[in-house]
C-alpha cells in the first residue's frame, strides 16, 4: 500500500510553478522525511537518550512507564540497555509495525517475542500502527496484519482516534477470534474516543 502523505507542494504536475503549500506529511511519512534530513541516532547516542530520559523519571518519583509503540529500533535500543542492566525505570512497551503493506513480516524480523523481558522490560503487545480506517491501512489490510501476526503470538494493542477506527478494530478482534479464540490473549484497545455497547 502507498504510504499516505500530504503534498507539502502545489502546482503544475510537470513541476511548473509549485509553492509551498505549509502541510505537514502525514504520519509515519513524516518520520520517513526526517530520517533522510537528520542522522540517525547511533547506538550510543541511542543509550545516552534513553538513559537521560531515564533519569529524568526518577528524579520525578516516576518508577515505570508504558511505552504505548515502540518503533524496531527503539525497541531494540531499550533492550541492548536491558541486557546491560542499565533501566532505572521499569518499561511496559508495545512494538509499533509502521508498515501497512507488510505489519506480519515486520514482526518476523525482531529480535523478541511477546512477553519477553522481566520486571524492568517487558514487550507486551504490537500497537499504534498499522492504524484502521483513517490511518494508513484499509480494514482489509487490518484485519490481514491480525490474522499474521496473532499465530506469532502477538497480541494487540493498537491506537483508535475514531469511532469508525474503533469499529474496524472491533471487526478484526471479531474475525481473529474467529479463527483461533483471543479471550485469555488479553488483547486491549487504547486511546478510545468513545465506547460503544455491543
């Protein structure tokens, strides 16, 4: 599927006479833009970051947090500082799959499995993306990345900004259920704009 993105340009399709239009990409386009301005971290930059928000935490009181989506390298990140034993903060953390066209291949490609960890990190969960109807990924496609990814044991906790978002999760919870039962998976929704009896 075509990442979506907002044209930051207008004009002529030849290239005639474009100007700035002030939009912004859309998520994770943007992101995608930024890693080709901006270096990417290294490794010990990476560690240097996530042990100054760390310690940020701790001097609030703060002793765990829930990382709601994690991109692959983020996650990797936190766990090389696991494996070092260097959290000060214990970490709740979803795995986040940026990739509509292929969210089960992405899984594939970890270093972790669901419920890895311990009491200072725990990968619980793939959330956030890819997003139902109004993100970047159809229902089809939605429901496709939950029947990939729950045989690898994955469970979900994804993003819902919409009521029409919350109904397309709820169908694909539904038809996941279907082929293989997700009640004891504890499979959760977060972010709701507004329950809906059912």
């Amino acid at each position: 599927m075509p990442r979506k993105c907002n044209p930051t340009w207008a004009g002529d399709p030849e290239g005639q006479q474009w100007e700035l239009t002030g939009e912004l990409p859309d998520f994770p386009a943007g992101l995608y833009a930024i890693d080709k301005v901006v270096p990417l971290p290294t490794s010990d930059e990476e560690d240097q970051m996530i042990a100054a928000g760390q310690k940020q935490r701790n001097a609030l009181g703060i002793t765990s947090t829930r990382d709601l989506s994690n991109w692959p390298p983020g996650m990797r990140a936190f766990v090389r500082m696991w494996r070092q034993g260097r959290l000060t903060v214990r970490v709740s953390m979803g795995l986040e799959l940026p990739d509509a066209s292929d969210p089960t291949g992405l899984v594939r490609q970890q270093v972790v499995t669901p419920g890895f960890g311990d009491h200072w990190l725990r990968i619980d969960s793939a959330g956030e993306q890819p997003n139902p109807p109004g993100g970047n990924a159809t229902p089809q496609e939605y429901q496709g990345a939950y029947a990939g990814a729950q045989p690898l044991g994955w469970r979900h906790s994804p993003h819902v900004a919409t009521n029409e978002a919350l109904e397309a999760v709820l169908q694909a919870y539904e038809a996941a259920d279907r082929e293989s039962p997700i009640r004891d998976k504890r499979w959760v929704v977060e972010h709701i704009p507004t329950l809906l009896r059912r």
